[in-house]
C-alpha cells in the first residue's frame, strides 16, 4: 500500500467550516478521483508567543523553551481568561465539525514554524509524506513573520505552500478599488464612498463541504514534541491555558463580581453558537433596532455581539450580510412576522453593514501601516505628546494601577473597568471613553491600554484594538487627533441617565439616587459619605481627574474643574476586539484650547460597531 501523501491546513483565526475557501476547495477535490494527496490534516496551534502555553507543560519540572506570553509595554499576559475560553471554545467546536465531516482537527502546542519543522522530521520515522502546506493570510507583523516561516520551512523540504487569501471580511481583497496598499485613503469616509453601496459589496457566501478527504492514519501523524502534551478534553484544555494566568493575577486588588451584576457577553465560542446568536438577532427584531440601541450598556441585545466570532474566523462579515440579506428581500422564514421583514434594507441593518466595513477598514490601515501599529507616534508620527511612562514615572504607574482597578473616581470609567476585567466585554460607548480618559486625561501612553484590552477582551481583533487605540489617543487615522477628547461625566449623562450601569458594576454607589454624585462620587458630601459607606476610599476623596460638570438647561456647563461642555463630537461606534470606535469629531472646548471636550454628537458616518 502507497504511503500516505499529507496536505496539511494550519489554521489560525479562520476557525469555520462554512464560508471557508480552504475547506470548500478542499471539499471540491474530495470527490475527485485523482488528486495530489490522498490525506487531509488540518492543524491548529495554540500560539507560544500570543497566549501563555506553560499550562500544557507535561510534567511539573518540565520547562517551556518559549518566554512567557506578555506584553511589551505594561508586562500583561497577552492573552487573558475570557479570550482563552473562547477561542479554545471555538477550536473544539470545529474539531468537531471536522469529525462530522469524516474528518479531523490536529492540536499542538508552539510556534506554527516550530510545528511545522517537527512534522517533517517527525515524518522521516513513520510512514507518510507531507507534500504541501496551505494557511490563510492574516494582517500583522507576528502573523506576516509566521507565514514566512512556514513558507521557509515548507519549501525547504520540497513541499507546496500556499497562502490563501482571508475571506473573512465584508469587501473580498480581490475587489477592492486599488491596487497598492500605499492607495487606501488615511480618512475612512473616503475609503467608504470608494466602496458602496454597501449592501452591494460582498461576495456570495461559500457552501459548507459535505465531505472532506480523511485525516491519515494515526501512525502517520507525528506526536506533539515535549516538553508540551495536548489534553484530550476541551475542559482540560481550558484550564491548562488558565492555570498559569491564576498563578499569577493580573491585579493585586481585583474587584468582586458585584451582587446582581449580568455579563453582556455570556457566549461560547464556535462557529455553531455565531450562527445562533446571528439567528437570534435575526429573528428578535435587534439587528432592525441596532442604529438606535448601539450606544446601550447594559443587556445583551444592545448591539449585535459579533465581535468575538468574527475575529477568530467563525462567523464570516460576508455571512453575516447573508443573514440580513434574506431577510431584507424576505426569501428565508428566519425573521418572518419581525418588524421590516421583506421591506428592504432599514436604518439597522444598513449601520450593521456599515460597522462590518470599519472592520475591514482598520485591518487595511494594518496592512498599509505594518509596525507603526505598536508604536506610540502611531500612524501619523506624533511627536507632539509627552506620554508619562509607568515604568520611568512612580505616579503614573500609581494612577494606572487605579486605573486598571477601576478606582479612577469616574464614575463611567471605574464600571467600565470592573466590567472589562470580570466579563471579558465593555460596550463600545465605555471604551471609547476609557480610551480618552487614560491618552487625554490622564495622559499615559496609550499602548497600555491597548495591551490591557488585548489580554482582557474576548472579542480581541488586533487591527480593530491597536487601530482604534490610535484613533482615540490622537495618533491615528483621525484628522482631528488631539482635539478629540471625551468628557466622561457628560457622557454618563447622556447614555446612563439614572447611573444604572455605574452602579451595577460599581456597587459602592448603589445608595445614591442623584447622577450627578453616582459619576463623580468626590462631589459626594461629607455627612452622606459614612451612611453610604464612602468614608475612606481613595477614589471617592483623592480622585485622579475631577471632571466637574453639571447639568442644567439640556446642556453641560464648565465648573471649576475643567471639562464642562464644548462644540465637537465624540460619538462613535464599535472598538476592541471588534468594535469601531468614535470618527472624526468635532472642535475644541470653548476657553478650553487645543483639548475641549467634545460632547455633541457627530454625523452618522462618523462612526461604528458589532
């Protein structure tokens, strides 16, 4: 009998088997009499450098020969809890979509170059041959260094490599309005206009295989390489990604889940519960109402949720476009009896598309931008800042710890930090706020945000996080950089009226009834601190920005703080992991020069979200 000839599938965050060009052509081939391989081995590696896999170390002396999985900046783990629940959630969903398919998912612990390297020799003592390495295209310097890694290692020993192309996205990249990277235009409203209308952009979805060629036989797949073994449930697998980051917390003071508190994002991870929750959002009637809810931040339904399935890969932005289609033109039963089924496309779904697109934009601005993405200048080369470093500056690294602890004083950000770090998820109006509250307010370099976002959120995407964080700090692809700045305060008043969401996540402040106090809990009095329990906090008597604002008439007016009201904008949409957060903006504070608080609201296309 011949030996077996291998193609392998390394997959990354193209977790799906539906809309996935890989397997549909994959699934093409199976049916065909004469190919050249007999055998299918899709691969997912649990990234060495990205996420912290000492976990799945096979004895307790053993030793990783990779470094721990932190960030640059701030030390953070790379990759936090929520997000490693998720994605191992999604990796053996699929695995089991393989099987179903007569398939099967192979799991290893490493680099993808590393991996790749011990499969070949791995493969000289058993019988089969690896005659090619296939894997989807990502935006990034890591992503772009494993590609050529594997390329490297791939064709050195004779074997095809293909890269195919990430068809993840709204706008397929064999359709965009340029030829050059160096052509997308730097401000997003004239990358839109080069490409609408919208609901005429993407690509028709790809069909799911029905069948796939079979893995190889056992003996010829080599085993995971030590020091690292593979656990063989997704349970165990979960808590060896968890078991160093509980060995060592990311705060010393974490917050307590607050009594009655609900996390917005209680999902899964995996293709199957995306297409439930897009069914969900179908047929609820909230992708109808998502332009007037966007800004919510409390509930689920809110906004779509999306974020976390898209950036692995397990729902595709061009089926999510599908689910709306159909119900639009009132050819599926999933929707029907719902508000605007059949109608056309309405104010909901049109924004959806149109937060679906700055998505696709931010990995573009990626791709155009390479390493500028992780440098503090940003894409614009901003010099002009003097960002306070926590690691030269004993006071900022003070106030980020009150920062990351969510004890600031504010009351929007301390929620929106607690939430952030119990949940994994915070709403895109909180971010966007959180964002200019530590570049704007407290003027710390901005990448610490954006490495604590990368290793708490979920629904981490690294163009979106990285390219809005830019955005927000002024260092990015917004013509008004420095001038945009959030009031926090002002915000509060405007999208949690009654201090409902502050108080959930800050249950400190449940006894007080007047708004003004429950976001600026400093202006608490003297004699209603004790009854409240507010005597001795640092954060109610010694906050780190008192943004005094007060509200009367339908308007802020400026107190003795700073901050108060200003011309401008500050909406904006979307954000982390795959969010779009605010555009543009509007003009400078009033007496306030060049940083007045922006607190109106911007045009439509200013802004976005999933």
């Amino acid at each position: 009998m011949a030996s077996p000839r291998i193609l392998v599938y390394l997959l990354r965050r193209d977790l799906r088997l539906a809309d996935n060009p890989v397997f549909h052509e994959l699934g093409r081939l199976a049916k065909r009499s004469s190919k050249p391989f007999t055998h299918l081995l899709p691969i997912y590696v649990f990234p060495a450098l990205q996420l912290e896999v000492s976990g799945f170390l096979s004895s307790p002396d053993a030793r990783s020969p990779y470094p721990e999985a932190r960030s640059v900046t701030g030390g953070f783990w790379r990759c936090g809890p929520h997000r490693a629940r998720f994605l191992a959630e999604a990796v053996w969903d699929l695995k089991k979509s393989l099987e179903d398919a007569g398939s099967g998912l192979e799991l290893r612990v490493g680099t993808l170059g590393d991996v790749v390297a011990s499969l070949f020799d791995g493969l000289k003592h058993l019988d089969g041959e690896v005659v090619g390495v296939w894997m989807t295209s990502e935006e990034g310097v890591e992503e772009k260094r494993e590609e050529k890694q594997v390329r490297r290692e791939t064709e050195s020993k004779g074997a095809e490599f293909k890269l195919w192309v990430d068809e993840k996205y709204y706008v397929d990249d064999r359709d965009l309005p340029f030829r050059k990277d160096t052509e997308l235009p730097d401000v997003f409203t004239s990358y839109r206009k080069m490409v609408e209308p919208l609901r005429d952009a993407p690509r028709r979805v790809l069909s799911k295989p029905q069948v796939l060629p079979p893995l190889p036989p056992g003996s010829s797949i080599p085993k995971q390489t030590e020091p690292f073994s593979l656990p063989p449930t997704l349970e165990e697998t979960v808590s060896a990604l968890l078991r160093p980051l509980d060995r060592t917390p990311a705060l010393k003071n974490p917050p307590a889940w607050p009594e009655g508190a609900k996390s917005a994002h209680p999902f899964r991870g995996g293709e199957g519960t995306g297409h439930e929750r897009l069914r969900h959002l179908v047929s609820s009637g909230a992708m109808t109402a998502y332009k007037d809810t966007r800004n919510g931040l409390l509930g689920q339904d809110f906004s779509t949720k999306l974020s976390a399935w898209l950036a692995l890969g397990c729902v595709t932005a061009r089926q999510t476009h599908e689910y709306l289609l159909r119900f639009e033109n009132g050819t599926d039963e999933l929707g029907k009896g719902t508000a605007g089924y059949g109608a056309g496309e309405n104010k909901g779904m049109a924004a959806v598309r149109f937060e679906l697109l700055w998505r696709d934009y931010m990995r573009l601005c990626t791709r155009k931008f390479g390493a500028k993405l992780f440098k503090v200048e940003g894409f614009r080369n901003e010099s002009a800042y003097s960002w306070k470093l926590p690691g030269k500056d004993p006071e900022a690294r003070r106030k980020v710890q009150r920062f990351l602890e969510g004890t600031t004083g504010t009351g929007l950000i301390d929620a929106s930090m607690r939430e952030l770090f119990l949940t994994g998820y915070t709403s895109n109006r909180a971010r966007q706020n959180v964002a200019s509250f530590l570049a704007k307010h407290l003027e710390i370099d901005w990448r610490i945000g954006a490495e604590w976002y990368e290793s708490l959120l979920a629904d981490y995407d690294l163009s979106s996080n990285w390219g809005n964080w830019q955005y927000t700090a002024g260092v990015g692809n917004d013509p008004r950089g420095e001038a945009r700045v959030f009031n926090p305060v002002k915000q509060a008043f405007d999208y949690d009226t009654k201090g409902d969401y502050v108080k959930a996540w800050v249950p400190e402040l449940r006894g007080l009834e007047e708004p003004q106090l429950i976001f600026q809990a400093w202006k608490v009095p003297s004699d209603q601190r004790g009854p409240n329990g507010l005597d001795g906090l640092e954060w109610v008597e010694k906050p780190l920005k008192r943004i005094d604002f007060h509200v009367g008439r339908g308007r802020g007016r400026r107190g003795n703080g700073g901050g108060g009201s200003a011309s401008g904008a500050d909406r904006g949409r979307g954000g982390g992991g795959g969010f779009r957060w605010g555009r543009r903006g509007g003009g400078r504070g009033r007496g306030q020069g060049r940083r007045g608080m922006m607190d109106k609201a911007p045009a439509a296309d200013e802004v976005a979200t999933c």
